[in-house]
C-alpha cells in the first residue's frame, strides 16, 4: 500500500501574525517572512516580561492590569 503524501498544513497563527513562515536554511541561517522589528513589536504588545514583571523601578513598563485597561488604584 502506497504512503499518502504529506499536506503542508499552515499552523494556526494570532492574526496579527497572519503568513508568518520561518526556514532554515543548508547553512544553518534562519529566515523568516516578517522583519525582526515586526517580530519584536508583536512581542512587546502581547507578551508580559516575566523578568522585569516585579520591579518597581521601571514604571513605563505595561503590566498585566493595565493592558487590560485597569489602573493599580483598582
């Protein structure tokens, strides 16, 4: 019995990440479809520093409630 061939699903991606492919190349270089500026933005939007989460002294970093639109006075 013959082996079916492989369908080249596209994984389930956020939408802002919508086309975002990544390869590797015979030399080792990764190469995307997306800047690394695009990239790094994304992240910055959406995904909490675990390392900077309890210090104090770096105010203008967003925390969990206020990206939700609620102050620490809540």
């Amino acid at each position: 019995m013959a082996k079916k061939p492989k369908k080249e699903e596209n994984p389930k991606v956020h939408k802002d990440l919508e086309g975002f492919k990544m390869s590797i190349n015979s030399f080792g270089e990764i190469s995307s479809s997306f800047s690394i500026d695009k990239i790094n933005e994304f992240l910055n939007k959406n995904v909490e520093d675990k390392k900077l989460r309890d210090r104090d002294d770096l105010e203008d970093i967003p925390t969990e409630k206020k990206r939700k639109g609620k102050t620490d006075s809540e």
